[in-house]
C-alpha cells in the first residue's frame, strides 16, 4: 500500500521514499486549500480540487503490479489528471462522493447528476465555481473508465445515477473487518473496566463536536432524547471522543464521557458495555462504528437513509427510523430496550456481522473482481 503519510509503522504501508517528497506531501494540500477559498458555499464539508502532478504515477506505471488499487486519493495525493495516466488497470473504492461529484466530498446538492453547468448552480454558492471546474476537469481526464467498487448500496445507486460515472463498471462489496479482534466481551466486565454503572440502561453515541458537521445528524439524536424522558428508567448516556465540556448540554439523563478513544480494545469494551448504539447520521457511506457495534453485540438504531440500510436489518440487528424523524428515532431507541430477548438481538447483531463483514469474504469479493478484469 502507497501512502502519502506512513505514520502507523506497519512494513506493508510505504510512504514518499525520500524527504523531498514527504515535505512536499504535506505542503501540497496547504496550497491547494488557497484555490477553495475562491469557492463561498454552505457545504462545509471538505472540497478537494486535485490539481497538483505527482511522482506516484511514474512510479505506478513502472511497478510490476498487475493492477491498481485506489482508495482515498485526495488531499492532493493524486490529481485527476494523474488518475487519467494510470496505464494499468483500475478498481476504485469510493469512501465519499467526491469521485462523480465536483470538488466536494458530500453534498444534497443533485448537479452531479445532471452534469456541472453555469445554469444549475446552487443559490448556496457564489464566487469561482470550483466544483464545475474540478468536475469538468474530471469528465476530459478520465476518458477510460475504471471498475468502481462502493462499500453501500446508497453509494452504489449515487454512482449509477451520476452523469460522470452512470455507464461504468461498478460493484457494492462491504467494508471488511477482522470478526475474531472485533468480538464481545461481557457486558458486566466491560462497564466495570469503563467505571460504568452495571444495572442501568446504556445509549451509547459519539462526539457532540460532531454537531459542526450537519450530516452527523446530533441535532436530530437531542431532539430524539427529548422524546425519550420519562421513558427508560434510570437511561444514561455514554458519549465516546469527547471530553466532558465546560458547560455540558443538559440531555435530560445523566451523560459519561468517555474522552478520545485511541485503540480498537478500549472501542470493543465500549460497544460491549452499551445497550444500543445510536447513529443519527443524515447522510454517510458505511460508518465503521456502524460495523464495529454490530460486531460486539449492540444493535445499532440509526436512519433509514444513505449507508446504514446496508448494515441493518430492521427489527434484527437494530432499528432503521423514517428518514430524520427524530420522534421515529426515539421509537427505535425504545423498542431496543423494550425487546423482549435483548441476549438474542445481541447475538444476531454479532452473527449478522460474522456473514456480512467477514475480511476472508470481503477479499475474496475483490479477489473475483480482480481476475474478471485481468482475464480481459
């Protein structure tokens, strides 16, 4: 795997060979961040114009490999013109939109579906047209089209519907997880290890800092707790990534914060200790939290919209509210806990997990689409 930042000290993962080019990969997004400041929009989310050449497609093309992989490539790593000299074959897995879009990672907008023109311009937008620039760069550059890989069938369906990408190759294969790291660990130990209370209902969520992120949806997850008091005797609240504040919001229950979570064990004993996962997101590709809860036994109640109806099955492993009924939301909170036999939704949260995140199958998914497109 190439890198433009190999910090984790796995042998596997390469990073720029030479000091040069390691300064250079982190000075190349800085400068491009100059080139989205002409943009004024709403969309806070990050936009990527991808314009700078790079040293990788030299270095690509003079492999041996039979066939590349890419994932994340922006933040300047590749721009889209490097993308359109990639000699050898391609598979792409998307983690966001902004493959078929225009600068930006996410949006509601729908110009990606009719094409970037002067005419559709959102009224949110105003100075440079960045994304019908970055997206018409796009659509001259990748005149070959590459086999697109997307973790969730949301994504899968945006691809199809895209103007830049709607007659492509295109595969929906699930992020893959290691099922024997990812296991449970018995609910009584895990809260003590957290110095959590045994005997009271657990919500468990993310960072409220999320809330500067629309998308992430906790505007929605407080009005859904509204809806819950007087509800679940004696609920807490567990929010993970965050500190408590200096002026905690009052959620009506009483909140533990957790702080940042670093590592994968101190994550497992959190999913294990919680009753329910909550995932309010508004639009998201396939959240890995999403994946990791269900594999450590709690069901997940999230929004039936974008990535996690890929994850979930309705009334087995968690709960899919209407889409942003925050009252919907609450609904599905209180069926968790209500369910007659919370050991059995546990366990299919853990046995859907084993069939539908195994890595072993994830590979072997990839591993057919590879040879399909080298027997060519």
């Amino acid at each position: 795997m190439w890198v433009n930042q190999a910090s984790a000290g796995d042998w596997t993962v390469e990073g720029p060979p030479s000091k040069l080019g390691k300064t250079v990969a982190l000075i190349r997004p800085q400068v491009a961040g100059l080139l989205t400041k002409t943009l004024r929009t709403e969309n806070l989310i990050i936009h990527s114009p991808a314009i700078f050449p790079s040293l990788w497609v030299k270095r690509i093309n003079q492999s041996d490999a039979d066939l590349v992989h890419l994932h994340w490539v922006a933040g300047e790593m590749l721009s889209i013109a490097d993308i359109g000299r990639i000699e050898k074959p391609i598979v792409w897995t998307l983690h966001d939109m902004w493959a078929f879009c225009g600068a930006e990672h996410y949006t509601e907008d729908f110009r990606w579906r009719e094409g970037y023109r002067s005419d559709n311009r959102s009224a949110y937008e105003s100075g440079f047209d960045l994304n019908r620039w970055t997206w018409e760069r796009k659509r001259k550059h990748w005149e070959r089209p590459l086999h697109i890989v997307t973790p969730s069938r949301w994504l899968g369906d945006c691809v199809r519907a895209s103007a830049l990408m709607c007659e492509w190759q295109m595969d929906v294969i699930s992020y893959p997880i290691d099922i024997e790291r990812w296991r449970p660990i018995e609910q009584n130990l895990a809260r003590d290890l957290f110095g959590l209370p045994r005997d009271v209902p657990l919500l468990l969520f993310g960072a409220m800092g999320g809330g500067h992120d629309p998308r992430k949806g906790f505007d929605l997850l407080a009005r859904a707790l509204e809806n819950l008091r007087g509800s679940i005797p004696g609920l807490e609240l567990v929010v993970f990534g965050q500190l408590a504040p200096l002026n905690p919001p009052d959620l009506g229950f009483p909140v533990h914060y957790t702080g940042h979570v670093h590592d994968d064990l101190s994550l497992r004993v959190l999913y294990s200790a919680a009753d329910v996962f909550a995932l309010p997101s508004r639009q998201d590709n396939l959240p890995l939290t999403c994946i990791e809860a269900l594999c450590c036994g709690a069901p997940v109640v999230a929004f039936n919209a974008s990535g996690p109806p890929t994850m979930i099955m309705h009334q087995q492993t968690g709960f899919l509210a209407k889409a942003f009924d925050a009252e919907d939301f609450a609904e599905g909170i209180l069926w968790v806990f209500r369910h007659s036999d919370k050991a059995k939704l546990r366990k299919s949260a853990r046995n859907y997990a084993e069939q539908s995140f195994n890595s072993t199958e994830v590979a072997r998914q990839y591993m057919d689409i590879y040879y399909k497109i080298l027997s060519k």
